[in-house]
C-alpha cells in the first residue's frame, strides 16, 4: 500500500505517521480494503464483507474491545453430507502443509457442508495502517488460495 498518510487526507482513518500503532476500527479495516480496492459492504453488525468468484470473505472485529481481527472465508463450493469425511482429511492435510488460513469443515442446518478459513490476529497493542495491509493481502490471498482447492474437490457445487 502506497503512503497512506498522503492518499487518505489529514483526517482519514489512513492520515498520520505510517508506523504510529493505532486502534483496530471498522474505519481503518474499511480503509485498508478500500485503498487495495476491494469491493465489500457493511453488514448490519458492522462487519464488512465482499465476493471473491464464488466465494465470500468477512472482515471481523472480534474480542471484547474489538482487538482481535478475523478474516474468514467461506468457500462457494457445497457438499452433501457423505462428503465430510473427505473434507476433513482435505482440511487436515491443508492445516498440516499451510499457516493460513485454518481451514475447516461448517455443517450448515440444511445439511450441505461447506469448507471456510479464518486468520485471527490479536491487535490489542494496536496495528499501523501498512500492517493491516499486509493481513488484509495475506489473508484475501491465502482464502482464494483455499477456495480454489475446494473448487478442485470431487462432488462440490456452487449453489
């Protein structure tokens, strides 16, 4: 991300030194996806989330404070239930060979599974604008990276 402090004005949740820690706000995460222009939009509850080809990633604040930054991503690709052995192998194997994202398998009411990965960071001391970046990109990167796996398993489809 080029110089936030000169791209967001003097007064946007990017202004300001570029290595100044600064609270974890739904302003600076909607910035940061922003300035990489990403499409999202805000939730209800204040999350912000967008498409990535068939799959759907969220930007959560999580914690007490609002500390904790979570990127999750949900696969587009869905499995009848005879499929969830195989997924969890998948997402064993995928957890053992990669840090991000931890993926797993959610069973959703209707009783079709879906894979989705998360990257929790703790930000309780603060993050800089360039730092959110670099987890913003890291945890896109790595989701799409997962969901294209998915894309490749056997008895999926995108409903």
């Amino acid at each position: 991300m080029a110089s936030p402090e000169i791209e967001d004005g003097p007064d946007g949740p990017l202004a300001g030194h570029p290595q100044q820690l600064r609270p974890l706000t739904g302003g600076l995460i909607a910035a940061v996806l922003q300035a990489r222009g990403y499409a999202v939009v805000e939730e209800p509850g204040g999350d912000l989330v967008g498409r990535w080809a068939e799959s759907l990633i969220w930007f959560h604040r999580r914690g007490a404070d609002g500390e904790l930054f979570q990127i999750r991503t949900v696969a587009g690709h869905r499995f009848t239930i005879e499929h969830v052995p195989a997924l969890y192998a998948f997402c064993n194997a995928w957890n053992h060979d990669r840090l991000w994202p931890k993926a797993f398998v959610h069973v959703a009411d209707d009783g079709l599974a879906q894979v989705c990965g998360e990257v929790t960071t703790d930000l309780e001391r603060g993050v800089t604008p360039h730092q959110l970046d670099q987890l913003v990109d890291c945890g896109v990167a790595t989701g799409c990276q997962l969901a294209a796996a998915v894309a490749e398993l056997p008895g999926g489809s995108v409903r």
